[in-house]
C-alpha cells in the first residue's frame, strides 16, 4: 500500500504495471483515504477508501478531473461517513432505483389510462389544459419535486397574469390534483401538491339571458361567421344542448329528424333523444352541401376526420363584431331554458329537452322507472321555441 503526496506530474507520468490485469493503487498523504487507482491499461482514477470494512468509492477518472477537485469531493465524502452516511451503499442504492419520473411522463400515463374512460369532450379539453398550462411550466420538474409554491406560481400566473383567467386557473388546478390523485394511485406521486391549496380564481354564477334584440343580432353575426362555426353556433341557440356535446354530432346518430346523442357523449351519461325543430334541420340542410366528406356534422376545416376543436377563439370574435359585448357560449343554452320556460313549457320536459337531471326531476328510481321518453314533449317545446326564434331573429 504505497503512500505518496500526490501531484499532478506524479499522475502524469507514472507508469502502468507491467503484468496483465494488475493494478496499483498509491495513496494521498495530504487527504487520508484517497487514493490513485492505475490499472495495467492505463486507466487511472480516484478513489476514496472509508469505513473499517474498507469500503470504496470510486470518484472519477483522473483524465476527467483535477488532483484538487478529487481532494474536495473527497473530504465531502469523508464528512458524509462521519454523519453516519454511506456513500457506496447510496450509489448503489440510486444505480438500482427506477429513474424519477417527470410531471411529463405521468401526464402521459394519465393520458393513456384515465382520460380515455371521460368523455370526448372532456378528454380533449383536458388535453389542451395539460399542453397549454401545466406541462410548459412544470413539464420537467420530477414529479416528487414539484412543492406547493410550484403550483400556486402557476395557478397565479394563469389567475392575476396579463391575461387574467381566474376560471382557467381554478379548471388547471382541479386537471393537476386529478393528475397527481392519478399518480398516487399508480404509484408514480408520493404525495399531491395540489391537494392543499384552494381555488384561486373567483367564480360568479352566470345568470346572462339575452334579449330578444340581442337574439337577432347575435343570429346575424352568426350569419357572418365561416362554416361550420355558423352552423355550429346557430344550433346551439336552435335546441340548446351543451356545446361540447353538439360540437361531435355525427351524422349516423340523426335519423327521421331525431338527433340521438349516446350516454358516452352526455354530461348526465344517459341517451339523450331530442327531435330536430324547422330551423335545425334547415342548419343540417346547409351542412349536406359541404364539399368534405366526414362523419361529423361539424366537421374541422384542417382534418374533416375530426369534430371541430376549441370554440373559444370564434366566440372571441363574435364579442368583438357583434353587439353583445359580454357573449358567452353557454349563455345561449340559458337563455332557450328561459325562453321555453316563458312559453308555458313545463319543468320536466324543459329537463329533458336540455338533458339535464336537476331540472328534470330525476332521481335513481326514476331513471329505472320512468320509461316515458317525452319525446312529444320535447318536440312540442323545441317547435314554440322555434317559432319564437325564427321570429326574433329574422323578423
């Protein structure tokens, strides 16, 4: 066990021993326990022995650093052990671990596994609420690293940042605890950041109904739109579904004017039945003419295999060409359950036109139990809104 004070020309120019497989190793005099390791190749590296067993950590080539960096890596090492640490046991230790995940890799696990069971509507909104808001900012960050100050700069940004969204802030928030629930589950997350802050965003229940002026401006603007987003919006204020829901109508779900919509594509995860008044047939006339061929009644412009995407940015212009300066997409659905309610339509069937449970009076036995499927109804509620639409917007 040859001791020597090691410098770099002592490096540099000692010779490998000469027998096959040999090694020598020549030990530090200033930093006790290192030691220079040369392997009958050549090969020449750092190490530190410790412990009473002799343990050894092997700390780098000597090509890749200096004498000086090996001394200070090792009297870091040094002081470890004496705090009860064991460096070659925790290298080992972390050679074996699987590799930490990131909040990218379990973005994509949750893609795959959990968003395929929501339905379309709420999948692909997800999606773009992941892409958009959670994965640029903390994409790379392993998933166990991320703490509360991660999220809560993040759901600020969204909430107070130069475009405020508060209500963006308050849906990323719910999608990243979802994630992380995910996680724990699987086994990727030991813990959900999330799971302690509260919503930042305020939330005012919306009461907005438009005005009969407002109606026929709106239908005007509309008018003005390119296809199928005119097509689209007017069918919203013709039968008042939800627009997640009627931006995937397909063609093989209409059949003798009635539009079916599955229980997989519903809010309330049940059939929903409802028969086409004038003005929406009108509106699937005009689609007929589109000269893509697609399964989607609205189909997009770029890829007419797929439903139109996000419908945010055309109800931003109809806020900036139109009169209604505070337009909302939901507001339309509103605003034909306030009007049919006016008309004298009845609590019930206003539920089941909007496929809504609350509204329907729908409870457990009455789903099992109640078979009526108010289909006249329906019809007869959407054709008194009909009239009074094709009235106001064109008259």
């Amino acid at each position: 066990m040859p001791k020597t004070r090691l410098t770099h020309n002592f490096i540099t120019n000692i010779r490998p021993p000469n027998k096959p497989g040999k090694r020598v190793e020549h030990y530090d005099t200033v930093v006790e326990g290192l030691l220079l390791r040369i392997t009958s190749t050549g090969h020449k590296s750092f190490c530190l022995r410790y412990g009473e067993e002799g343990k050894r950590f092997t700390i780098g080539k000597a090509d890749d650093i200096s004498l000086a960096q090996a001394r200070d890596f090792a009297k870091d090492l040094k002081y470890k052990v004496r705090h009860g640490e064991d460096p070659q046991a925790d290298k080992i230790k972390k050679r074996r671990s699987p590799k930490a995940k990131t909040v990218n890799d379990l973005s994509n696990v949750y893609k795959a596994r959990h968003l395929p069971n929501l339905k379309e509507s709420t999948r692909k909104d997800y999606e773009r609420r992941i892409d958009n808001f959670i994965l640029p900012t903390l994409g790379k960050l392993e998933v166990n690293e991320v703490e509360r100050y991660h999220v809560i700069e993040l759901l600020e940004d969204i909430a107070e940042g130069d475009s405020p969204a508060p209500i963006q802030s308050n849906r990323v928030r719910a999608i990243l605890s979802s994630m992380y629930n995910f996680g724990l589950n699987r086994g990727i997350a030991n813990t959900n950041p999330v799971q302690s802050i509260k919503p930042l965003g305020k939330e005012n229940k919306r009461k907005r109904v438009y005005e009969r002026s407002e109606i026929k401006n709106l239908w005007k603007t509309f008018d003005s739109l390119n296809e199928p987003f005119k097509s689209l919006f007017k069918m919203l204020l013709i039968c008042g579904q939800r627009a997640g829901e009627t931006r995937i109508m397909r063609w093989d779900q209409i059949e003798d004017g009635i539009w079916t919509i599955p229980p997989e594509n519903t809010k309330a995860k049940r059939v929903q039945m409802l028969p086409l008044p004038p003005l929406a047939l009108e509106v699937l006339e005009e689609r007929k003419k589109s000269p893509q061929q697609s399964d989607y009644v609205f189909a997009g412009s770029m890829n007419p295999k797929e439903p139109i995407g996000w419908l945010q940015k055309v109800a931003g212009e109809v806020r900036k060409t139109s009169e209604v300066k505070d337009f909302r997409l939901h507001d339309l659905r509103r605003t034909v359950a306030t009007y049919m309610a006016e008309l004298g339509v009845d609590r019930t069937t206003l539920g089941k036109v909007l496929n809504h449970k609350g509204l329907a009076g729908d409870s457990q036995v009455t789903a099992i139990y109640d078979r009526h499927d108010y289909l006249e109804e329906k019809r007869e509620a959407l054709e008194k809104w009909n009239n009074k639409l094709n009235h106001d917007a064109n008259g």
